[in-house]
C-alpha cells in the first residue's frame, strides 16, 4: 500500500533543498507551528518547554515582509502587443483575464520572493461535450520548488529544459499515490509528457499516464506543446526573485527565515511571563501546600500543582523536619513585561531589515514598540521594491503570456500573436503631498525647457519606457481631438 508521505529526493542536497523550502512555504502559508514547536525543542528542556504553554504564532517577519513587499501587482499590469490584435487575451472577457492570472500573480510575487523562485503552469481547458460544466479556456497553476525536480541546459543555467512536478493523485481504487508529471525537451528532436508513479527512495516507478491522462505518454511527433512553428517549449514559466544565473537560489535570505523563528520563541517567551511571572513570587520555608496535584509523574516534566487565583486561600502545613520559625515572602518581579516585549521588537525589527530595506522603510505600525503590531514597509520602500522587482517578474509575465497565446493558438483556436508581449506594471499610488511635489517639479523643468514631454511622462510613470510614454502622447492627443 502507498504511502502519502512524500518520497526522498534522488540526492541529499534535493532533499535538503525542498526541506528549507518547504519550511519557508510553511510560514508563508501559515501552517508553521510544528516547525516553532522544533525551535521551542531547540532552545529549552522539556520541563521548561511545558510550563510555557502554548507557542506564540503572532509574531512572523518573514511573511510580513514578503506579502508587504509584493505589490507588482496591486493593480492589474498593462498589457500591450504591436504584433497583432491581443484583446481575445486581455481584455475584460480575455482568457487571462477570466483566468485570474493576475490575482494569482499576487500570491505568486509573495511565494517567489519568499522561496527565491516559483513556477507558474499553464494548462488547457479545450471545448469537452462530455463535461459540459468545464468551459474552453485557461487555467493557471502555482507550483512551489519544494515539489519539483528540474534541470537546465548548460548555456542557460536558469531556464529548465526538465520538468518533473511531484503529485498526490488518487488512484481508481481510492488510494493515493505520488506520480510525478514529467516534460522534458532535452532532446528538442524528442520531447516526451508523461506521468509516472514515484518510488519511495526517489526513483521513477511504472508509467501511469494511461490511468491520468487517458492515453500513453505523448513522446516525439505527439508531445502536445508547440509554438505555431512547431518548436516544442514546456508550459511553464519559472519565477526568481533575482536574476542568478543558476536554477535555483534556495538559502538566499535564510536569516530572516531563522530570524523569524527566533522571534516567535521570544514572544512565546513573553507570552509566559505575562501570564506567569509577571508578579512577586512568594516563597516558604518551614511550611508545605496542603492540596497538591501531582501532574506528569511518567514524564521528565514531572511536578506538584495547585491552582490558584485572587479569590483563593492557600491551607500551609508544618514542615516535620523545619527546625525554627516559619517564613513565608516574595521575590521581586523578575523582568518587567514591557521592557522584554520592546527588546523582542527591537530584535523583530533587526530580523525584518535582513530584507534588504533600509532602516527608514520598515517600522511598527505605531509610534510605541511596546504595542507589539507587526511591521510595517513604508509606501516609499514598497516603491523600491517595485522597481527592484519589476525587471524579472517581466520576463516571466512576458514568457507566460508569450506561451498562454501558443496554447490558445494551438487548443482553443485562436489567433494570437506569439511574441511581442510587453507588460507595465503600475506604480503604488503617491500621497497628496507626493503627487504635489511630483507635479510641481516637472511642469518647472518642462517651463526651463530641461525635459520634453516623454520625460514628463516617464518622470510620472515609471515603469513607462520611451516607446510607451510616446503611445501614450499620442493616444492623449487623438482623444483630445475627438473630445474636446
């Protein structure tokens, strides 16, 4: 009988490699509180460990900063092609549009800037009188690099010519299994798309593309994913937070991934010493707590318990062996729970700076660090995030619609153009004073005669480069003539 834990990787370093990764994707997606209780083990004994309590999951970095700084896509790009009539992909009743592309482009910025690379997938939905409830059009899918195995053609280290996704299907008989979706165009004169079931040490098992597909592999002649030319290309594009040169970038940033760890720790820490000792301990000597309740006798974290609370009255009994008179006090408060908690987020905000912004472009979301709110990017580094990120997220979105048209082509019976795409993405809105500034700055440099009109608009818009600032004159000047 399968099992539904995931297979090993072929190599130590694969698995090591989707381990970090799937750690990250975790955080991200907020299913991390067996990865904090693994920290907790780290860092104390199992008697301190139980008398904590519950983690502390409020407090992330990591997440907080990747989604803050995803913001290509607040608005959805714009989309241009000189090649040919695009609409029937864009426009309100597109197939991108109607796909959720660039709603889904969202969660994808966060996951590649977070896991340094992800893939988005194209699939196909042809016309099926059989299932009348699924519509012609296209589908895309996200697909995180702790599921996959790649390679690369030498001359081009980071674009995969090998696509191997891992995933769990359920077979005729209801078990699951893990089958691997394999394409490969290695052998531009061979390509093969196929499925195949995963053994559990890594290696591939029996081709089930019968059982999943319907049909054999798709291998030569039949491989189904080609240009109008005929050129076979897989139906995938493959997301980097920057441009490497290599496949993948794994570890890249992983102190702010620890570092967020270390942080819940410490506010799980806080978290027990406000409800726990955040007040005088009381001591005895000479006496014992008549009423005690032994708890975890068969664990390492054994003791004696007793609840209390304001209303209560603690029953002292006389120490047999206590020689003298009886003392009962308090210690003073170990730390003061506001100092700790301004020192955590001073620690907090060292973690999120590992991120590559300035010191100027993150704080908390109030004046006071010891109101525990979680950080907060500035509009102006979410601005520098934008233009640091924009060149590489368009090559991808200009590949992957390059490619949803060759599909179109080639499945739905389209007429698209192939190449020629060219997204802009829109800049985060600037405040009143900004956008006065701004203003006031080029209509005194057009008056001095320093910047022509494209440069205005480019100063405006700046994701615009020159041959879209004239376009966009030259739209303005049609529509003037024709409304004014």
């Amino acid at each position: 009988m399968k099992t539904k834990i995931k297979p090993l990787a072929e190599t130590t370093e694969e698995q090591a490699r989707w381990e970090h990764t799937s750690l990250r994707r975790r955080m991200i997606i907020g299913a991390w509180e067996m990865d904090l209780e693994d920290e907790l083990a780290r860092h104390l004994p199992a008697d301190r460990r139980e008398a904590w309590g519950p983690a502390d999951l409020s407090s992330n970095p990591f997440e907080q900063i990747t989604r803050q700084l995803s913001v290509l896509y607040h608005e959805n790009p714009t989309v241009t092609n000189l090649n040919g009539n695009i609409e029937d992909l864009v426009s309100r009743e597109g197939l991108v549009t109607k796909s959720g592309l660039w709603q889904l482009q969202q969660r994808t910025q966060q996951m590649v800037i977070g896991l340094r690379e992800s893939v988005v997938r194209i699939d196909v939905n042809p016309h099926n009188e059989e299932a009348e409830v699924q519509a012609p059009g296209i589908q895309y899918r996200l697909v995180t690099p702790d599921m996959l195995y790649c390679e690369s053609h030498p001359d081009q280290p980071d674009i995969p010519v090998y696509y191997q996704e891992y995933r769990l299907r359920k077979k005729a008989d209801g078990e699951s299994c893990w089958v691997a979706d394999i394409m490969d165009i290695r052998n531009i004169q061979n390509p093969i798309f196929g499925m195949y079931e995963i053994n559990q040490d890594g290696s591939l098992g029996a081709d089930v593309s019968e059982e999943y597909m319907g049909h054999p592999a798709m291998q030569g002649e039949a491989y189904p994913y080609r240009d109008s030319t005929g050129k076979p290309f897989l139906p995938i594009v493959m997301y980097h937070a920057e441009k490497t040169g290599y496949l993948w970038d794994t570890y890249n940033g992983s102190q702010m991934v620890y570092g967020s760890l270390t942080s819940a720790v410490l506010y799980s820490m806080w978290v027990h010493l406000v409800r726990d000792a955040c007040w005088a301990q009381k001591y005895v000597a000479g006496l014992s707590v008549a009423g005690l309740n032994q708890m975890d006798q068969n664990e390492i974290a054994r003791r004696s318990s007793i609840a209390t609370d304001p209303s209560s009255i603690l029953v002292f009994t006389q120490d047999p062996d206590a020689q003298g008179q009886p003392l009962v006090g308090s210690f003073s408060v170990p730390t003061d729970p506001h100092a700790l908690l301004e020192s955590i987020s001073k620690y907090e905000m060292r973690v999120g700076l590992a991120a590559g912004l300035s010191p100027s472009d993150i704080s908390r979301q109030s004046g006071d660090p010891r109101s525990g709110y979680a950080l907060a990017v500035s509009r102006s580094g979410q601005r520098e995030a934008q233009k640091k990120y924009a060149p590489v997220f368009r090559m991808g979105d200009e590949e992957l619609l390059a490619k949803t048209a060759m599909l179109a082509n080639r499945f739905l019976g389209t007429n698209l153009p192939e190449e020629g795409y060219r997204v802009s993405y829109h800049s985060m809105p600037l405040t009143p004073d900004e956008m006065r500034a701004q203003r006031e700055d080029i209509v005194q440099k057009m008056g001095a005669g320093l910047i022509s009109p494209v440069q205005a608009v480019m100063m405006m818009y700046d994701d615009m480069d020159e041959r879209e600032a004239r376009e966009y004159l030259r739209q303005i000047k049609i529509e003037r003539a024709e409304f004014l």
